[in-house]
C-alpha cells in the first residue's frame, strides 16, 4: 500500500484539495489518511470542480470498505490497491469512476544547509513509482546511478569525519557505503528491505561495546547479587551464562538486549540496596544517629524598594514599597517623614497609561466616603513595571486567597552548540541583558514556573536539571520541583514549579516529534509538555527547525509536522487544531528563521541598532504575514540584537562565514531563537519581559528569555450547597450561526460542541442553508432550530465566566473537521443575544470564519462574582474616562450579504460587514503587550460578506 503513488499518507484535507484542484479533471482522485478515524483512509475525488470525501474503514478482520448509508451493502478488499482498482470501474457507487491518479511528489534530499550540528546525515529521496492506480512498483534504477547515490552518501560522510571523535566507526561506515551499499539497494529493488550488510557493517562496528557492555553488565549484576535476599537452601541457583555463550558471535538484536538489560539494571539497584539496607536496620534493630532533617531554606526576603517620581508637574518624591508589611509610602522630596502610608488593602485601582509609558495612576480609598487617585510619572517605563510588579506581589501576598488568581512564568531557549554551559546562568534566569529586561529591583524575585527549552544540549538528562535546580536554588533559595523533561537526542525541556504549587500540577503529558532527515532522525524537531495549573490549562513546545537561509519552506513544513504529530492535551479534544487545546500555549526554540538581506547591509543596521528595518526582513514576520505559520500568535517587540551566529567567547562580533569542504557557508546574523504564545480569547496573560543575555558566550547562539503574568483559574467550588430543591440551571442559547470554509467540497455539515463546562461533547443537526457562488467556499447556516440548547454543569456567573466552548465543523460524510475555533463565554453572559464572529483554524490553517447570535442566560441567585487579582491593574489612555455603567448592546438587523468585486487592501480584517464592537466592554486600551492579531492576507472568505460594492 505504502508503494501506490495516489497514497499521499497525512497531508491535510485543504492541501488534498489542492492538489486535485491543480490536476483540474473530472475523475482525478488520491487517497490520505484520515483525520477522524485512527487507521482509516479518505478517498479524495474531483467531479464538476467539487471535491467529495468518501471514508474507507477497516472491519474487524482488517478488510477495507467504502463507508456506505445504512442498508446498503459494502464491498469489502484486502489490500487498498484492490479496493482503488475495483472502483476505477463505473457504477460502483461513486459520483464518478476513479480515472486519473494523483501522484504523491518525491521528496526531495533534506540536509542540514549550515551543518549546524553536524550530527544529520543524508538520505535518499523516497521511492519513485511508475504507473497509475494500481500497486506501485520500483523504477529500474541504473548502476551508474546507484555509484552515484554512493558517492554522495560517501561525501557526506567525509564532511562528518572531521567533527567526530567516533574515526574507527566512520571507518565501518566508509567502507560499507564504498562496497556494500550498492549491494542493499539492489536487494530493496528485488523487494528484500532487509539491509543485510548494513546490519553486518554494524554489528562489526559494534564489537567494542559489545565488550565494553559485558564488562559493565557483569559488574552491576555482582553488586545486584550482594545486596539479594539470602537464597533459600531449596532456590534454584541463578542462571549463568557460560562462556561460550559470551563468545557467540555479536548481532544487533543481543546488543539491544544487553542496552535493556543494563538500563533495567541501573534504574533498579538504588532501589534495591535502600530496600536492603533498611530491612538491615529494621532486622538488628541498629540506632542510627539522629538525623534531623533540616528545614529548606527560606526564600530571600524583598527588601524595601523606593522609586523616584514626579508628581504633578514640577513636584518631585519617593514611593516606597514595602511587600513585607503590605504598604506604600509617598515621601516629598526634602522631607524626613512619609506625607501618606497607603496600605495594600486599601488600594483600589492602578491604572497605566499607554499615551505616556512611564506614567501610571494609583486609585485609594482614604476614608469611607471618598476615594483619591494620583498620578506618577516614573523615570522611564521600566522603573514603571518595576512599581506594578511589586504591588502586584503585594497583593497576592496578602490576599486570604485560598488558591492564586494569578501566577508568573518564566520561558526560556538556548541552543547551546553542543558545548558546556557556563558555571552561572543567572543573568539568562532572572531575564537581564539586551531588550526589554526586568528592573534590578525585580530581577530576583521568583517565579511561578520556570519551562527552560535547549537545542544541541550535549549534558546528560539527569545532569542538566540539576543543575538548573541548583542554579534556581543559588539564585532564588527555592528547592523547584520538576515537572516534567522530555527529550529528543539533544532537544530538552524542563518544567520547574515552586513547591507550593506542586500540588495543584496535574495531567501532566509529554510527547515528541521528529523532523530531521526524512522526518525519522531528531537532530531537529519537537518537544512539548502539557498539564493543568487549577482549572487552566498550558502547553510548552520547544522546537529546533530546518537550518538554512533558503529553507524557509522546510521550516514551515517542520511547523506543520510538529502541529500535527504532537500529542499533548486532553485526548478528547485529539481533534481540535493544537493550538486550540489550551487556555495558553508558549511555542519556542531556534526556529532558525533568517533575515533576506545582505550580510553588510544587516551588520550596518546592527551597529546603528536599527532593528525595525531588519525586522521587516525576518522570515518569520513574513511567514506570519502571509498566514503560513503562527498563526494568531503574538510575540513582544523584539529590542534586542540577533542572536545568531556570534563568534564563541564574545559577543563583540558575528562570524557569518562557515568553511566546509564544500565551500564557504554564508551565515547572516538572524533572530533564530524566539519564544511566542496564543491564548484563549478574553483570559489574562502579559508580557513583562523578552529578550537575550549579552555574557553568556559558550555557544554561537545566544539565551533568549521572556516573562509573563498570567490569570488562572480556580476549580470552582459553589457558594450555594446543593439542597433539595431542583437546582437551576444556566443555558446557552443560540440564534443562528453562519459559517464560511475555504473547501471545494459541498458537502453537509453539522458543528460538534466541547466545553469543560459540559457533561459531554454535544452536536447540531444538519446545516438549514448552504450556498457556493465563489469557487473554493462553502457558505453554511443552521437555524436555532436545528442548534442545541446547553446546559453547563454549573450555573454560576463567576464559573461560567471563565469558560470557553469549542467549536468544530464536521462534514456529514466524512466526519472529517473542516476548522475549528474558541468562543469566550464571558461576554456573552446576558439576557440578550450577543454577536460573536471568530476565524476557524484546522491544523495550522485558516480554513474559513464564523459568526452568529448566542446568549449564557444565568440564575438570579448565581449572579454573584468577585475581581479577580489581575483586574485591579488596568491599561487606559490619558483622556478616556473611567465607565460607570455600559448600555446594553441592541441587536442590529443583519446586512444583506453581497459578494465583492475585489479585494480589499491588506488590513485587519472584519469578518462580517455588520459586525460591531460590544459597547458592554470598558472603553479601556489594549495593553501594548498583547498586540492585536496579524491582518488575514492569504484567505479571501474573510472579504467575501462585508457588503462591499
């Protein structure tokens, strides 16, 4: 099956729609793997420009159906040749006979463009099939072809020689690709894909570990044998192996088994001598001194902090800011003694204003009656973020809070060129050098969760947490808890949290992804770890993408490999796009991205710190534009220099030349390391800090840092017990929804419906409305008759305000997603329907938009809520004038739909003509930390309804 060339195996239902749209005949076909069903496929054909979807599932047994309506009855095949073959005859069934194959491309060598870490070794394009639709066969490849492909590998090899220490092994190696090699390929033509002399050239090459492995394996199993139980006089002895059998000839399946045994080994002997020491202690009763644990260290203590500012306009004076006692002191200047002492409890508001980004507004109630608010003017808005960071803390030190409303979390990436770290990393862990860096007054306060990603880490697993442990416990006197480390060869990431806040960690998952060579070696790829915080839920990614200035395509499809392979998250939501599974998700690492520019134009630019122009040649911030990758992502403003590639030991210059036996390599100075996050909609999450260090100089690569706050969310406990009378319930009631979809398809759709808040996954009817006048969308609409009522498993204001439903919609026939999105229940809590409109994503895609009227209809008696810890601070221009109370937002009539012309010019997008912004919100700014969503440029749904002439 794997050999039929129209078997494209995982690409997406958008790209098959693609590729059948190119071949553009009625009857042209190909087959993927399906996107609902594990082991299934879907069977793509092109008739009258439609595209339809037909499913083909496997029985019990392992035999292969076209998924037909009740009553009918399906043919069954063993293999999917046989089955594509029986429907390439007419009146099977289909709209048309399976006529014209489309044809799986090749896929082109993939290497390492800057060798970066030398460690990926070539491979040889997949197979190319002759033929049609029947089972593939290979093509006869010439000797003079198969010399050359062994010449190649050959050279790649010479090129590896240099960089290894392993010569005696490259040796083997040399000599199989020089004799042998060709002999393996003419047995893979000939269907044998045994590779017999690899196998051999191995196990020769391998002999020394096979010695070296007896010697230590014999080792451990006499310190297992001392620390055994006395053996009963009646146990059979234990078996020995004789020397003959060690002297047996080596192969590679008694390698992999000595490795197990080993590992079993070295993970079980602590254990079993604690075991065996303690039943010692127990037996003899021996009185061991006493050993007093000692307690932890106490976290450093924040010593007073005081910030000169301005107030008024010519008036100058001291804040001081005390956590510990839980109060601010505003001090004129030339006076002894504090004009006022604002305790904590009393500060009601902190308003920053974004006109002037130093300057900030402290609302206080001084007496029952009246509430005061002044205004300070900081020396720069650093010193600004200082002050709110502190008061921030206050708060929450202070708070009775049972559990916190808000946390901090530190993300960092290093690719750290296969070399040692420094013996200090203090400056990369308390987020100080270039860029927007955290203020000496707050460097060295402690966050929530530290997630620190590393590319080319060449310290052992166990090695490198500890000595990140031990770097948090030097700089912060906190004993951090792991979480989680996940690894790929060396791609890492660690998970750290306070130890208070071990317990509130749970569904932890971690998983990796390989996309190195051929997608199977993991010198590059991905790592990530999920888990819940309280009742949110986070994802960490870090990556390593294709190296390469011209490899900006490799590196989007490294992107979407990732986003698809990746198995984080709840598994009920396995079908949702992976950027949609969490309440945040932080995506990092050297994503290798470059700048289009001549290396002395940007070399110019950096001296004059002119990174804005460069900016406008980075290859993500293109890639971001066009829609190919990230997106809806947001990313802080990057005031720092690249950190690629510095000469090793300085960060004074940039060695943009790499010499290869191949030639000189051209390396221009890029912002490869970066760290992004995407958020559910209407949740609380801050950027306070992104940038790199400037005297960590062990790799070519600088450690890239940012810091965030973040709102979290509580599992809700209700106020009310349950008693015997019937509890009341909220609901969501939907109006209509309307739904564009980039598809050739026209087929019937229904939407699925998840929330945390539900029992169960709820689904509607079919859609009432459908209508295909543009080529390549699909309009859809469902009535709220044919919508389903919700009922959350709590009906209480302040829960349901933090809850999101997500949406999928499926195709009737297929099952398969045709996009997905994330609804924020917060804003549409009311009496009267609210419009809600949003982008549908499916694996990594825009695929099409959705609008439509709903409401969360609450009880009276659960209308109750409280401010949360993060709401205090807020982001307001210096004219706009504080809400006392909004209007209600009246339901406009909907506009006719009408289908443009042309093309709008490139802005952010309204998804609809008649949408408008809910005058419910407080007319208050968007912080400067969380930028808006990149303009749509790629997917013309978005301007197809906005009633433009």
């Amino acid at each position: 099956m794997a050999a039929a060339s129209w078997y494209h195996r995982d690409i997406s239902r958008v790209v098959a729609e693609e590729l059948l749209a190119k071949a553009g005949r009625d009857g042209c076909f190909l087959v993927r793997d399906s996107e609902s069903v594990s082991g299934a496929y879907a069977l793509c054909l092109l008739f009258q420009r439609h595209v339809h979807t037909y499913r083909i599932l496997p029985d019990d047994e392992g035999l292969l159906s076209v998924q037909t309506i009740q009553g009918i009855q399906a043919k069954c095949f063993r293999t999917l040749p046989d089955l594509i073959g029986a429907y390439q005859q007419p009146n099977n069934g289909l709209v048309t006979p399976l006529l014209y194959p489309v044809h799986r491309a090749k896929q082109a060598v993939d290497e390492d463009s800057d060798g970066e870490d030398g460690r990926g070794g070539g491979h040889m394009a997949s197979t190319v099939l002759a033929g049609g639709a029947g089972t593939g066969t290979w093509v006869n490849t010439p000797i003079t072809s198969r010399t050359h492909i062994s010449q190649q590998l050959h050279q790649r090899l010479q090129e590896q020689v240099h960089s290894s220490p392993a010569s005696d092994f490259m040796g083997f190696m040399a000599e199989y690709l020089n004799h042998h090699l060709q002999l393996d390929l003419e047995a893979l033509r000939h269907g044998h894909p045994q590779l017999r002399h690899l196998s051999t050239a191995l196990v020769t090459a391998c002999r020394a570990l096979h010695r070296q492995i007896d010697f230590t394996l014999a080792g451990l199993e006499t310190l297992a044998r001392v620390f055994d139980p006395p053996a009963s006089p009646l146990s059979p002895a234990r078996e020995q192996v004789s020397p003959s059998q060690a002297t047996t000839a080596p192969n590679l399946e008694l390698l992999l088994n000595k490795i197990s045994t080993v590992n079993h080994l070295l993970s079980s002997l602590e254990k079993k001598v604690l075991k065996s020491l303690q039943e010692t202690v127990s037996r003899h009763n021996l009185a061991l001194p006493s050993m007093v644990a000692s307690p932890p260290p106490a976290a450093k203590p924040l010593a007073v902090q005081s910030f000169e500012v301005k107030v008024g306009k010519l008036q100058r004076a001291a804040l001081t800011v005390d956590v510990a006692s839980g109060t601010v002191a505003i001090t004129k200047r030339g006076s002894g003694s504090p004009e006022e002492t604002i305790p904590q409890d009393k500060i009601l508001q902190l308003i920053k204003y974004q006109s002037v980004q130093s300057k900030v507004r402290l609302v206080y109630d001084r007496d029952p009656q009246r509430n005061l608010s002044r205004d300070f003017v900081f020396p720069n808005a650093r010193k600004r973020e200082a002050f709110c960071q502190l008061l921030q803390l206050m708060k929450i030190q202070h708070s009775n809070l049972d559990e916190p409303d808000l946390i901090s979390v530190y993300v960092g990436t290093w690719n750290m060129g296969s070399t040692p770290p420094p013996r200090s990393l203090a400056s990369w862990l308390t987020s100080r050098g270039l860029g927007r860096t955290q203020d000496e007054t707050t460097a060295c306060i402690p966050h929530d969760i530290y997630v620190i990603g590393t590319q080319e880490n060449s310290l052992g697993d166990r090695e490198w947490v500890e000595f990140l442990r031990a770097s948090l416990k030097t700089l912060m006197a906190i004993d951090y808890r792991v979480v989680a480390l996940q690894c790929l060869w060396s791609i890492k990431i660690v998970v750290l949290v306070k130890p208070e806040h071990e317990r509130r960690i749970s569904h932890v998952h971690t998983s990796s992804v390989k996309t190195g060579i051929a997608n199977t070696l993991g010198n590059k790829g991905a790592v990530g770890v999920s888990f819940l915080f309280n009742g949110t839920s986070f994802g960490f990614i870090n990556c390593h993408l294709a190296s390469g200035s011209e490899k900006t395509h490799r590196r989007n499809q490294n992107y979407s490999d990732i986003l698809r392979s990746l198995v984080l998250g709840d598994k009920r939501l396995s079908a949702f796009d992976l950027t949609l599974r969490f309440t945040h998700l932080f995506w990092f690492g050297d994503l290798n991205y470059r700048l289009d520019m001549d290396v002395q134009d940007i070399l110019t630019h950096i001296t004059k710190k002119e990174f804005e122009t460069l900016l406008a040649v980075d290859q993500l911030n293109l890639e971001r534009e066009k829609n190919k990758v990230f997106l809806r992502f947001s990313e802080g403003d990057i005031s720092f220099p690249p950190t690629y590639r510095y000469e090793r030991g300085s960060r004074d210059s940039y060695m943009w030349q790499k010499f290869k036996p191949t030639g000189v390599r051209i390396n221009v100075p890029s912002w490869c390391d970066r760290i992004l996050w995407k958020s559910h909609p209407e949740t609380h999450v801050v950027c306070n800090s992104y940038g790199c260090t400037d005297d960590i100089v062990t790799s070519d690569h600088s450690p890239v840092f940012a810091t965030f706050e973040v709102g979290i969310t509580s599992q809700f406990v209700p106020k009310k017990a349950p008693g015997s009378d019937p509890e009341p319930l909220a609901c969501i009631e939907w109006e209509s929804i309307e739904v564009i979809v980039k598809t050739a398809s026209r087929s019937k759709c229904y939407i699925e419906f998840h929330s945390y808040c539900l029992e169960e996954a709820q689904r509607s009817g079919e859609n009432t409305s459908q209508s295909c006048d543009i080529p390549g969308f699909l309009k859809l609409g469902w009535s709220a008759k044919h919508l389903p009522v919700l009922n959350p498993i709590l009906p209480d204001l302040e829960y349901l305000g933090d809850q999101h439903l997500l949406l999928s919609i499926k195709g009737v026939e297929s099952c398969e997603s045709y996009g997905e999105c994330c609804i924020a229940m917060r804003s549409m809590i009311g009496s009267m329907a609210q419009q809600f409109e949003t982008f549908l994503f499916h694996r990594g895609e825009e695929t099409g938009s959705m609008r439509g009227w709903m409401k969360v209809r609450v009880p009276k008696d659960r209308r109750s809520t409280r401010e949360r810890l993060y709401e205090w601070i807020s982001f307001e221009e210096e004219d706009t004038e504080m809400v006392a109370d909004a209007p209600t937002c009246p339901k406009p009539p909907l506009q006719p739909l009408r289908y443009p012309g042309r093309v709008l010019p490139h802005h952010e997008p309204q998804l609809w003509g008649d949408a408008k912004p809910s005058p419910s919100v407080l007319c208050r700014s968007r912080p400067r930390s969380l930028p808006e969503p990149a303009a749509s440029y790629t997917n013309p749904a978005y301007f197809i309804f906005e009633g433009i002439p």
